[in-house]
C-alpha cells in the first residue's frame, strides 16, 4: 500500500458504504469488489487531480465480498489529448460486515482534538470483536488538508479499513481555513452532514448541532449560518417516517440537543425552540437512545433526566470524558434490543464505569 496516505475508512451512509482513500499523490482511484469495478466520476469524467476519493457501494455487494481492493494509477499529466497515467497499484482489504442482531460491540469515540494516539489506544477497547466505531466530532480543526488527512488517518487506524464507521461532524470541525471542503473530503449525504443510516440490525439517524454559539458572535467573524442550518435539518426531521421495521434504531449527534449545555442561560444556551421541536420529532420517529459528546464528560442522561434543558424520552449516552493530554475516555457499548451495557473505558482499556441502560420502556 505504498501508494495510500493511510487506511481506507468504510464509512455508512443511508443503505450504502462510502469507502474514503487518500493517496500520496493526485491520480486515478478505482475499487474491485467481486467482478465489479467501482470509482468515482463527474459526469463520465474520472477523478484524477486530487489525493482523496470517495466511493460509494451498495451494502449487500462489500457485506456479500467481505473484501475490497483498492487501485491507483498517479496523474502524470492529464491533457487534452493522450493524458499519461503510472502503472496500476493494488493493495486489498477484508471486510468485516455487521451481521449480529445481539450483542453488537459498538466503541464510540469523540472529542480528540488531534490527541491521536491515546484516543487510538481507548478505541481498541473490543479488539477484533468490535463491529462498528461511531466517530462522532471534533477530532479535529480544519486549518489545512494535513488536518484532514490526519483525521482520516486516524478513522483508517482504528477501523483498519475493516469495521463500518458511522461519522459525525462536531463545532470544531466546523472550524479553519478549508472547513467549506468538510463535505468534499468526508462522509456526507451530498452537501448535507446530517442523514439517515441503516447497517445490519440497526438504524438511524446522524444529527449536526453545527456551532455551540448563536452565529452573530465576535469568535466566529460572521462566517456561520447555522442558525438557519437548524431549521433546515429540522424539516429534514418532519419528512422522516417512523422507525417500524424492527431494527434497533438510535441518533447520534456530537451535540444533544436536549441538553447542549450544563449551566442553562449562558453562552451556549441557544435555539432552544428549534432543539425542543428537534427532540419532538426524534421521540415520533420512535429512536430508542442517542450517542453524543461535545460536553468533555462521561454519564447518562435518563430519559426527561432534570438536568437537561428540554424534555426527551430516549435515553441519552454522553461518552466522551477528556483530560488534557493524559487520558481520554471513550464509550464501550454493547447492544441488544432490550438494553445497553455501556462502559466508560480509558487509554489504558480499563472500565472506568459501567451502566445498564434499559430500553424497553
């Protein structure tokens, strides 16, 4: 694989994979999977002026295959005429699809701020028994496209291009010079960075609170709109039908919208008419538990727990404590249709807490 800047990640995305390859140069990026050929294109044009692809697969063919090769042949120069490509290069990867309906492993990860390696150490809490990995925001600032290939990195380390990943945008990737480019160069519906998922026996739906300010402050130098964001993402909640098909549904969003902050009336106190409208739809949409962060903190909020600032009926599992340099603490879940066994666990894998969360109410 000399030719990949890091691990592919296998990314969910509605019913579809999107396979994210970055590559050390700008070329051609094709995926064998089967008999079949994959890659992206604009319009019958291939992609070959950049070092990143994305490319998207029906679930059923990479979970039917459970292995895909990556192909790449760098842009000498692409011209008019005669364009001159390297020879192919092929590196393959095994794929691991999520076929429990009980007992699923999920390890879910957040607010890395660039602390790679001990967040890499806390993900590896299931080992090879892990079978998915929910990354769900700020693991980084996007000041440059290092920044990005560093958290690409990162997702390619802890996945080993073998475990599906469920992606999440939080306020801080929000945030630097290239942050227009997040949906160019991670998992996205289109333009949109919140969407609908379906993998396995599960389901659901991923959530963008955008920034934790309202837009017009000083801090953000007029470059946000995401009060009008809210709103939209809100109408894209109203056309939602409910969860009835007998998977295990649940949201993941790296800000709870019932409760994006801990001390009601300050800064980050805001739109709480959209939020509450927000948590009324996640209740008819029938979702049984949301995954969040942001907050640099590890507990449960129970349902219509006191300390949130707007009612919700699902159970909320904020599972992200960090401590500076020294220790961040990820989520270990562990799934079934009836309950949850969620462990808080460190760099070291040790539990640091431990909690049954029942959802059958």
């Amino acid at each position: 694989m000399n030719f990949l800047a890091c691990t592919p990640s296998v990314f969910v995305i509605g019913s579809r994979y999107e396979i994210l390859i970055n590559t050390l140069e700008n070329g051609i990026v094709t995926l064998n999977i089967g008999n079949d050929t994959y890659y992206e294109e604009n319009s019958g044009v291939l992609s070959s002026e950049k070092s990143y692809a994305k490319i998207r697969v029906d679930q059923e063919i990479l979970d039917r295959a459970r292995s895909y090769t990556v192909n790449f042949r760098k842009s000498i120069n692409r011209k008019a005429y005669y364009s001159e490509l390297g020879d192919t290069q092929s590196t393959t990867f095994e794929f691991k699809p999520l076929t429990k309906t009980e007992n699923i492993n999920i390890y879910h990860i957040a607010d890395v701020h660039y602390r790679f390696a001990i967040a890499e150490s806390a993900c590896s809490f299931f080992g090879d028994d892990v079978d998915l990995f929910v990354v769900n925001g700020d693991i980084g600032e996007v000041e440059t496209e290092r920044n990005y290939l560093e958290v690409a990195r990162f997702v390619g380390n802890i996945s080993k291009g073998r475990v599906p990943v469920i992606f999440a945008r939080g306020n801080h990737d929000t945030r630097g010079h290239l942050a227009e480019r997040f949906t160019d160069i991670f998992p996205a519906d289109g333009k949109s960075t919140y969407f609908g998922f379906s993998v396995g026996s599960l389901e659901g739906i991923v959530l963008d609170c955008g920034e934790d300010k309202i837009d017009n402050i000083k801090e953000y130098g007029g470059v946000n709109i995401f009060e009008n964001f809210r709103r939209r993402e809100l109408e894209f909640l109203k056309a939602l039908p409910a969860f009835e098909n007998g998977k295990i549904s649940f949201a993941v969003s790296h800000m709870c919208p019932a409760q994006n902050t801990l001390t009601p009336g300050d800064v980050f106190d805001i739109d709480r008419e959209v939020y509450e409208k927000w948590n009324t739809e996640l209740s008819r949409i029938g979702i049984k538990f949301m995954v969040c962060g942001h907050i640099h903190k590890a507990y449960i909020l129970e349902k219509n727990d006191k300390r949130s600032l707007r009612p919700h009926d699902y159970p909320v599992i904020v599972g992200s404590a960090c401590f500076g340099d020294s220790d961040i603490w990820g989520t270990a879940i562990t799934l079934s249709k009836d309950s949850l066994l969620v462990r808080f666990t460190d760099k070291e894998k040790s539990v640091r807490e431990e909690h049954t969360v029942d959802l059958t109410h």
